[in-house]
C-alpha cells in the first residue's frame, strides 16, 4: 500500500505466489511491477484499494448511476457481490487441492466415443477434417464455444468425450489453469470429471477465490508483459516553429495537481514525437485491457516503403489498423485514465472504424485539422497512452484556416457522444467566458429533453431541479414512456437527505416551452483544484416559458454573486437541450 511518498506495494502472500505461478518459470518483472503499480490511482476515503479498472474481480463495483466515468469516486466496495463470499478463503489450500486431485469420477461414462464418427453430411466441411486436428483447433477455443460447435457440426460431438481437449483446459492458459498442480502430477486421471469440480457451479469457496486472483494476474501479466518501442527520438521541440499548429488531447493529468498524491487520473511518464511519413498506408494500434475498459497503449504507422515507425508500447495479438489515405487526424475517445480508442479521419470527412473501444468515454475532434498531419507526438504513463498531439502540415496551414467552423463542438470533450451538426450550442457564449477550457480535462455532458428537431417537446410535462448548495442534477418527465434514457436526465449524484427536489410542470402538449434560463454563478475560490468546479458554481438557476411563467432555485446561504448571465434560444430556434461541465454546475443551452 502506497503512502504519499510512495515506499512501497504490498501483495498478500498468497496473491504474490499464485503471480509466481503465472509466471510458471520465468521470475517476475519487478521493477516493471512497481513501474506500473505507481501508475494506478490510489483514491482517497475509506476505500483503501489501488484502483485498478478490473474492480478485483468483483469485489470493487464503479458506480455509474451517482457518478461519471471520470469521477475518482466512483469505486466502492461491494458488500453485496458474490465474490466477496469467497474473498476470506484460502486460494492455497493443498490439502484441499489433493484431495480434489484423488477423486474418483462419479458419472458414467459417456456413450460417446470417440471413433463413433456419424454418417457424413456434405454441407459440413468439417467432416471432412481428420479428428485429431478438429481435437487441436479446440484446445484453442473457449469451452462454451466448443459446445455451440458441436451443435453447430456433428464433427465436433465427439470433442466433449476427448481426455485430451479437457486436458487443455488446464494449461497455463486454460480456463482452468488456476489448478496448475494438475499439470504436475503426472497420474491419470478424468480431465473431464476434473473440469466439472472444478467449474463455477461446483468449485469450491477456496478454489473460487484461486480463480478470481488467477485472472487478476493474468491480466496483470499481460500489462507487464508490453514492450517499449524506441524507434522515435525526435523531440517537439525539434519541429516547432512560428508555422507549426500543435492540437493535444490528454486525460486528466495530475502530476502538479497534487504533489505527492494520486488520487485519480494519470501521470505522465515519457513522451515520443515523430514526422508523419509521406508514403503513410496505414496505421496501427495496440490494445489492453484493464477490466471493462480497453486503452490504446501504442500506435505503428506503416509506410508504403516498409519502414514502420513505433510510438509507445506494443502487445502480443492485440493490434488493429485501418488503410489510410490522406491523414486528416483522429477522433479521439478519452477518459480520466487515458486513451480509449481513436478513429482516423481522412479526405473529405471520411472516418475510420474504431481503433479500441469509445464506450462510455467522452470523446472529441480537437485533433481533426483541414489540412493533413505532419507530425505526432504521443505521452505515456507505465502502460497506457494518455496524451496524444498533431501537428498540421506547415504549407497547408498557412494557406487554409484551420479554424473549425464550429469552435465548441470540434475542440470539447463531450459525453456521451459528439452532438450532431444540427444542435445549435451557443459555442461562442461557452468560449468567450473559458476561453482555456481545452486546457483541462473537463466533459461537456449534454441531454436534448426535446430530442432531435424537438420531436420530444409535445411529450414535456415537467422538470425536477435537484439541487442543495449548487444543482445537482436536472430530471426530465413525460407523458409517454417512449422517451430515451439519455434524454431524461442530465447530473449524476449520490442521493442524500440534504438534497432538495423542486418540481416544475410544464404544458408541453399545449405548446409551452422553455424560453430562457437565467444563472448566478459564485466563482470558485482560487485554492480549490477539484476538476468541475474551475469555473465556479451556479447557485441561482432561474428558467423562463413562453407561457409567462418561471422557475426560481436558490441555495440556502447566497454568497457573493460574480456574474450573472441569460441563455435565450437563438431568433427562429427552440431550447431542446442542456450541457454542463462536469455535473451541471455550469449549465448552458442547446437549441435547433
């Protein structure tokens, strides 16, 4: 457990010989463990756990109804999850295990055998394949998916009566490789019988708990296991100058935020820069997984000439790629932590496929330019990519502006997802008060309680203003429960009974709408560092119809007021929707 100055990483004694163990005989990397180790945030309060995205396998759940993807204190303990069961038990019972190894098979056999080949049918072309390399392609293969093969293709019905497929499955790799004293002992036995004790149905509360930590440091070896590329020297420092237009994206960086604490987000361990060959014909990345989530740890690009240039790490089968043409940039999917997944932007708008997963990140097209990248430069910490910066071609630039038209949808992170072309954002309002906003790692959540076109705004009844010094979160209803999710809420918020709900009905079948919101806002006192509050809180939120009514919240103590600003609906358009950074402490409007 690290202390502020970081001396050390404790391993329960039991967890550090089963790593020992996936590691079979090679030693484990340990100055690469502690490399990453220190890249993983370690939350302040009562959870004391690094946080590692895979919630130990069960026992740690992100709780994504109160919180953001992006919020540190979305990790709790899980006192109701199944694996918490079996945390206490002993994962390195041997008595347990040998007598599990002695046991005598308890079914009988099956009357399946292995010659017992069925007639042929010429539709299915594994018929045609001898036994034993159907026997070989199985070892690879998941047992669920070997068992939809065999209803798939009758040549794979005898697979289930293989001593040597069962075997398989208690490989280092094997899904049941967590026995791996079955490997040692050399004595015949029924692999099949073994697997069915030892499945998740049967397996008892100690082997449970071997599986559990067996999966956590499989995946923790695959992390070490990453090799560092370095085929790029070159500096940015290198290629700027007056012409060069530098765009970054990164997460939410904290090594001068806290010194000496890391509670959240990531730090920046090392970068590389690179030109953009001319001769580019694709590019590639590399993928890892930490629980649910997938990070880009590093990218190839791949010349027509066959020189490829590395940035970052590599992995072993976790590479993806796309054929590029001209190279107008990425969009980008990022979390706090790093960089989930990109998309390659190419002439005339064209996107690629995602490279990695975007899911439940916010995401950004600050790194498309109109030109064509000339250069990249990528930042790492121990194992993931966290920042990522291009450089647009010096001739193309200073002939063409490369300006986006639409500064706020183009530059923000936005959550969950890119508001379409057809949203009109007020984005000049949002960029003449924050005109740093790009500097920080701060989403933009938006909700469109109209929807698209204000399809949405017949079905208004009312709303709900969730607020106790500042608002919290604001609640969409409606008369139909055809309404999407995503369009009836905006704010996440762990319940309390300080919260105060203040409903306000709205005559949406009768044509009232929202015609103006009002906000107060106290700006943030300049010691205060936490992400969402940078550019003050709203403590008075008023909201304006076009019926002649209006909403008034106010927080309990009013303290100075700063500023004070109107949102209103453009000439010819309607309010259809909000967006807010972080939370909903600075609400603006979106309108068609």
């Amino acid at each position: 457990m690290p202390s502020f100055k970081e001396h050390g990483f404790v391993f329960h004694d039991a967890c550090w010989s089963l790593l020992k163990e996936v590691y079979h005989d090679e030693p484990v990397p340990l100055e690469r463990l502690v490399e990453v180790c220190r890249a993983v945030p370690f939350p302040h309060g009562a959870a004391e756990f690094m946080n590692w995205r895979h919630g130990y396998g069960g026992l740690v759940r992100l709780n994504r109804q109160s919180y953001y993807p992006w919020e540190g204190t979305s990790a709790e303990c899980d006192d109701e999850a199944t694996a918490r069961l079996h945390a206490a038990e002993n994962p390195c019972d041997e008595e347990e295990v040998q007598q599990l190894l002695k046991e005598q098979r308890q079914y009988p056999p099956s009357e399946t055998l292995i010659g017992q080949r069925r007639v042929s049918d010429e539709k299915d072309c594994f018929m045609r394949i001898p036994f034993d390399v159907l026997d070989e392609i199985a070892a690879y293969l998941a047992t669920a998916d070997v068992l939809r093969l065999r209803q798939a293709s009758r040549a794979f019905v005898p697979i289930f009566s293989s001593q040597s497929f069962w075997a398989s499955q208690f490989e280092v790799n094997g899904e049941q490789g967590f026995l791996f004293e079955a490997r040692r002992n050399k004595e015949s036995r029924d692999w099949r019988w073994l697997y069915h004790r030892t499945n998740d149905a049967h397996g008892s509360p100690g082997l449970q708990n071997r599986k559990r930590i067996w999966c956590l440091n499989k995946s923790l070896k695959d992390i070490l296991s990453m090799r560092w590329m370095d085929s790029s020297t070159i500096r940015r420092e290198d290629l700027d100058g007056a012409e060069w237009r530098w765009k970054e994206v990164h997460g939410d960086l904290q090594h001068d935020r806290f010194p000496g604490r890391f509670h959240d987000g990531c730090r920046l361990s090392r970068k590389q820069c690179t030109r953009v060959p001319d001769v580019l014909s694709r590019i590639a990345v590399s993928t890892i997984r930490d629980g649910d989530e997938t990070y880009i740890v590093g990218m190839r690009l791949i010349s027509t000439d066959g020189a490829d240039i590395y940035l970052g790490y590599t992995t072993e089968d976790r590479e993806l790629s796309v054929d590029v043409t001209v190279f107008r940039g990425f969009v980008v999917a990022i979390g706090s932590r790093g960089i989930n997944g990109l998309q390659v932007v190419m002439d005339q708008g064209s996107i690629s496929r995602w490279l990695g997963c975007p899911d439940d990140s916010p995401k950004t097209r600050r790194l498309v330019v109109a030109g064509s990248i000339a250069a990249l430069e990528a930042g790492f910490d121990a194992y993931k990519m966290i920042t990522l910066a291009v450089a647009e071609n010096p001739s193309v630039c200073n002939a063409t502006s490369t300006e986006p038209s639409d500064p706020l949808r183009d530059t923000a992170l936005w959550y969950p997802d890119i508001p379409p072309p057809g949203v009109f954002l007020n984005g000049e309002d949002f960029l003449s008060e924050y005109p740093h906003y790009d500097e920080e790692y701060q989403p933009l959540v938006w909700t469109l309680f109209g929807g698209l076109d204000g399809i949405y705004l017949r079905s208004l009844t009312g709303i709900s203003i969730v607020f106790q010094r500042f608002v919290r979160a604001i609640e969409f209803h409606y008369n139909t429960d055809d309404i999407p999710t995503e369009c009836r809420k905006m704010g996440r918020y762990r319940p309390s009974v300080q919260d105060k709900v203040t409903y306000f009905p709205i005559d949406g079948p009768g044509g009232e709408v929202i015609e103006a919101v009002e906000l107060y806002v106290r700006a943030t006192p300049s010691n205060v560092k936490s992400p969402g509050y940078a550019y003050g809180v709203t403590r008075l939120f008023k909201l304006f119809t076009n019926h002649g009514r209006s909403l008034h919240i106010q927080a309990e103590r009013m303290p100075e007021i700063v500023r004070t600003k109107t949102l209103r609906a453009a000439p010819g358009t309607t309010i259809t929707g909000f967006y807010a950074v972080h939370g909903v402490d600075q609400v603006h409007t979106a309108h068609e």
